[in-house]
C-alpha cells in the first residue's frame, strides 16, 4: 500500500507504488486505503515486473470519494489478477470518478479489468478511462468495463482498445443510469459490446466503434 489510513475520518490522497526491473509481486497492490475517508490522486505504476494478484489505484471502505487515481501497467509486465482504477467489489465509493487504467507497450494482463467501481446507494461512476495500448497482450482478459455504479449512475467513461479483445467489453454499467459513454476498439472483439447498460433510468447517447468483427452482441 502507497497509504494507509485507520481512522475514520483519514483521507490517503497523492501516493504512489512503483513495481519494477523484474520484480515480482504475490499480494494484493493498492495505491491508497482509506477506512472511511476519501482515497484519490493515488498511483500505481507496474513496469517490467510480475503481479500474481489484484491491483487498486484507490479504495475506500466507506461511503467517500474515490476520484482520479490511476493504475498503468507498461513494458513487459505480466499481472494475472483484476486492476481496477478505483473503488472495489468487496467496498464502497459514493462518488468514484476520473479514475484511469492505462495497459502500455507488451504488457500482459490476464484478469478483468476496471476503470472503477462504486457500491454506495445512490452514488456514481463517472468519467473514469481505460486505454490499452495496440501491442498489449489482453488474449486472456475476459471483460473490460469502464465504469460500474450498484446503486447509482455511470457516465461518460471511456475505453480504447488498439488491439483486439476475445471477451466483453461495457462501457458503464449503473443502475439508474448509464449515458454518454464511449468504446473504441481497433480490432476484433469475441464477446459483447455494451456502450451502455442499466436497470432503470436512461441508457442513451453511448456510443460504440469496433473496426473489426465482433463474435456477440453489439
């Protein structure tokens, strides 16, 4: 962890994780934690080493802000877990935006992978971006989201792919609503394109460009 925060009321903002030349990594990597507290600007950089697990720019325990961290993965780097830009699965985000995930050069990333994700009722995942460089290895990836909201919206996320993909791509996914996003891929894609994708709300002006073939549902 770049920062760690137990109390409460803690923010862990503006730190950074750099994992390189070789090194190999076994445990969970997180930019920042907050228990309750905000966790953003947080950075985690892998280049040209392994990750055998997950990895979070920022995360927070607690209904609070986890806004513009960022994860990039460049040089011959390997992680076989998920990256996800902010928030996470097992936590709360209130409001988790601008976060990014950034996949360089021939990195290899076998997981899923997440611009953010937010539990919290109500709140948001807005903004967030996912690109992936044309010479990254993601043949084992098996869903790309932008951004993901349980109990509210998201928004305007963003995902660029220069190669090709074999699983699914969403560019949000909210439960009131999901509009405004946008997927860009310069290759194939073996699974389901979804620009946009909700329960309730709205679902509109997303948009979708695939260059090549998709195998499912577009």
């Amino acid at each position: 962890m770049g920062g760690r925060v137990y109390d409460d009321n803690g923010s862990v903002n503006d730190n950074n994780v750099i994992i390189k030349d070789g090194a190999t990594v076994t445990s969970l990597v997180l930019g920042g934690y907050a228990t309750s507290g905000e966790a953003s600007r947080n950075t985690v950089i892998v280049d040209s080493a392994a990750v055998n697990s997950s990895i979070l720019g920022g995360q927070s325990g607690a209904a609070a802000k986890v806004n513009e961290n960022t994860v990039i993965i460049r040089g011959d780097s390997k992680v076989e877990g998920n990256i996800t830009g902010g928030g996470h699965a097992d936590h709360f985000s209130k409001e988790a935006h601008n976060n990014k995930v950034s996949i360089e050069d021939n990195a290899t990333i076998i997981g899923v992978i997440k611009g953010v994700e937010s539990k919290a009722d109500g709140y948001t995942a807005n903004g967030n971006q996912i690109n992936i460089g044309k010479d990254a290895n993601i043949s084992q990836v098996s869903e790309i989201i932008g951004g993901t909201s349980a109990q509210g919206t998201a928004n305007k996320n963003n995902i660029i792919i220069g190669g090709s993909i074999t699983g699914n791509v969403t560019g949000g996914e909210g439960k009131i609503g999901s509009e405004n996003n946008n997927i860009k891929v310069a290759g194939n894609v073996g699974g389901t394109v979804i620009g946009g994708k909700t329960n309730s709300g709205s679902a509109s002006n997303n948009i979708i460009s695939v260059a090549g073939d998709t195998q499912g549902i577009l």
